[in-house]
C-alpha cells in the first residue's frame, strides 16, 4: 500500500511541474496581432526584434565555442 501512495504521489508531482512549465513557456512566448486594416502592433514587432536578436548572438556565442570556424564555413559553402 506504501509503494501505490508512492507512485501516486511522484505522479502527482510530476505533473504539477509539467503543468508549471508549460504554463510559463506560454507566458513568455508574444503573440503578433494583425489589425484587420493589416497594420502591426509596432511595440510588439520590435520586442520580437530584439527577442530575436537576442537568440541569435547566443546562437553565435555557442557556435564559436564549439565550432570556432563556423564563420568561414559558412562563408565558403555559400559562395
């Protein structure tokens, strides 16, 4: 009886953390509304901007650390 309480509540706990973290990965994420006369929320496209471009140069820090001629790879593959 003492394993199925347990479990029970390991399950329990689990859940409520996934419950948790979805949540908050919701809350973070912006939504970009488009006006019906097809004009942007300009506040909301430069925080995406910069969200963005914040994404980006942690990308590149990971890449040039792990990779540290990325750059010219790249360079040389498209041209």
């Amino acid at each position: 009886m003492a394993v199925l309480e347990f479990v029970t509540s390991i399950v329990a706990m689990v859940l409520v953390a996934v419950t948790c973290w979805i949540m908050l990965l919701k809350k973070g994420r912006h939504n970009v509304r488009i006006e019906p006369d097809g004009k942007y929320n300009m506040g909301e496209l430069s925080a995406m901007a910069e969200s963005l471009k914040e994404r980006i140069d942690i990308l590149e820090c990971i890449l040039d650390a792990e990779v540290p001629d990325w750059r010219e790879q790249n360079e040389h593959g498209s041209k």
